[in-house]
C-alpha cells in the first residue's frame, strides 16, 4: 500500500473554490480502482492549510490515478489558489 500526504497552503481568498474543487478531486478518485482511501483535510490551527491523505493499493493504481480525466482537469486549477505547496510525501506502511 502507498499512502501519500499532499499538503498545500491555499490563498485566504480561495479557501471556499479549492474546497469546491478538492471535494470533487476527492469524490471521483475514490470511485477508482486501487484507491483505498482519499480525504480532504484542512487544519484546524491554519484554515489556509489543506491536506489531501491518499491511500493507494499500488504503484500501477496512483499512476493510473495521475491520467484520469479528474485528476487532469482540476489538480492544474489549484496552482492559481496556492501560496506554497510544500512537498508531497510518500509513506508505506511497515509491518510491525
């Protein structure tokens, strides 16, 4: 399993349009195959600070997620609500 943090920090004014788009971006992914979980999260102490949490069953599963029709339309439309993104993380889980 892949599981990946993407986090980003959304512009004040942009709050309620990246939200719109994210519910969206999050809704139609999970309808994919392999995907094992995918959430929208905004922190409780920055309101400006948003993170998706994905869980992916593989490799092949978040490539095929990176060319779907979704992912395609909107990821490039959060560049214009963003003022930072810091790196995407990638984790997996250790068996212990």
């Amino acid at each position: 399993m892949i599981k990946i943090v993407s986090r980003r920090i959304i512009k004040p004014d942009c709050i309620e349009r990246f939200q719109t788009l994210a519910g969206e971006l999050a809704r139609e992914s999970r309808k994919e195959p392999g995907c094992l979980g995918y959430t929208v999260n905004q922190s409780r102490d920055d309101l400006r600070l948003h993170a998706f949490f994905e869980f992916w069953a593989d490799q092949a599963a978040l490539d095929a997620h990176g060319t779907t029709e979704h992912f395609q339309r909107l990821v490039p439309q959060f560049v214009a609500l963003t003022e930072e993104r810091p790196p995407v993380e990638y984790y997996r889980e250790l068996e212990v």
